[in-house]
C-alpha cells in the first residue's frame, strides 16, 4: 500500500478469502480481490457508474469467488493480461457463466485458447480500446514478460490516471521475464518508454499480485531496477 493515496477509503490490501477492496471513482468502480492461496492473484472487476456494464480484467481462478462479485449486472468482457495459467484458470467457467468477449494481446492470444480452450473473440495491441459501459480503457502493449502482455489506462477525467498492469510492472519493479537477459531489457525499456514516459506520477497502478502503487512511487528506481536485472 503507497503512503500517498488518495483519501477515498481505498488502500488495495486485499487477502486470499479476505473480501474485497472497493474504490469509487465520479464514472468508474474498481473492485479488486484476491484468489487462490498458493498464487495470490489480483482480479479487477471495473463498473461503469452509468451503464453499470462490467469489465473483469483476468479471470485468474475461483469462479465461486468471482461470479457472486459479478452478480446479476452480468460481464461484457475479460481482459486476459497475459498467458501466464494463473491469470486465467477461470475463464472457461467464468466465459460460460456470463457469455463475456474474451479479449488478450496479440501475440498471447493462441497460447491463452490453448491452455484454456476458450477462444479470443478480439486481440488487442498498443493503441487499442475496450469500452466500460462509458467508459474507456486505452491497451498500452509490453513485451518481455509474455511476448502479448498488456496493460491497461483508465484516464479519470475527474482525476487521475488509474493503470492495470498484469505482470509487466509491480511496486519495486518489473515483471520476473526467468533469467531472460533479453526479456529482461525488452520489458524494462517498454515499461519506461510506454509507462513512466507517457503517464503522470499521480498514476495510481494495480498490479498482478500484491499491493498497488503510483508511479511517481516507482519512477526514481528505475535505473535501480536497470542495474539489478531483475
């Protein structure tokens, strides 16, 4: 948890079987809880306030954890952040449940129906969208943790910027890319030029697993993380 969040009642500390934590935004909810023991995975459940449409962004696992939060208002789509199994072990079950768009980046898209057997209905690359009822998340592509990662911007226009980030960015630093010298410079170099280059430090950030930061938080260790190569 950042020491310096907004004073909305939201810190993003959630637990295994501990609920969940709920930020109001003036258009947006964001609902994050966390599944499965072993791995602590995030998932986002994102509200449009005036459509009351719904987004979940990875359906990670515990379907029976998951759909109640859906509830009756139902799913439009789920953004897979990347193929990694334990960002989608209840796609299938949530997909069926809801009727839901699957949606993923490009390049992870075959692996993500492979490991699942659901199919993308869309892919998405850098500069791409996907609709929340009113509202818009913008797709910023990041290779090096998966090749078809993707990250996703919320631009709050009443407020600032609140950004998804799967695997690719967690507080402290990028996503693990297993000894990958070359993932590992790929990753870090997209996470600064698309990231930290084009996004303000109020950014509020929800990563994979664990607590949120901000960027402006992360941006002065950058050339820490560089140096480390982790």
């Amino acid at each position: 948890m950042v020491n310096d969040a907004v004073n909305d009642g939201y810190a993003g500390d959630v637990t295994v079987g501990g609920g969940a934590d709920v930020r109001e935004l003036a258009h947006l909810r964001i609902t994050k809880v966390a599944v499965d023991e072993a791995m602590s995975n995030n998932c986002y459940l994102l509200t449009c306030k005036e459509s009351g449409e719904q987004v979940l962004v990875d359906a990670a696992s515990e379907p029976e954890t998951l759909l109640p939060l859906i509830g009756d208002a139902g799913l439009t789509t789920v953004v897979t952040t990347h193929q990694h199994w334990d960002h989608h072990r209840a796609l299938d079950a949530v997909v069926r449940a809801t009727g839901a768009e699957v949606v993923a980046g490009a390049p992870d898209a075959a692996a993500i129906t492979d490991q699942t057997g659901v199919a993308v209905t869309r892919t998405v690359g850098d500069g791409d969208t996907v609709a929340v009822g009113a509202c818009t998340l913008e797709v910023i592509a990041i290779a090096g943790h998966t090749p078809g990662s993707v990250a996703l911007v919320y631009r709050d226009p009443e407020g600032h910027p609140h950004l998804f980030t799967g695997d690719s960015l967690f507080p402290g630093g990028v996503g693990n890319t297993f000894g990958d010298d070359a993932a590992f410079a790929q990753l870090v170099d997209e996470v600064e030029a698309k990231v930290f280059g084009t996004l303000p430090d109020d950014t509020w950030f929800y990563p994979g697993h664990g607590d949120d930061s901000t960027l402006g938080v992360e941006r002065p260790h950058l050339a820490e993380w560089r140096a480390r190569g982790w």
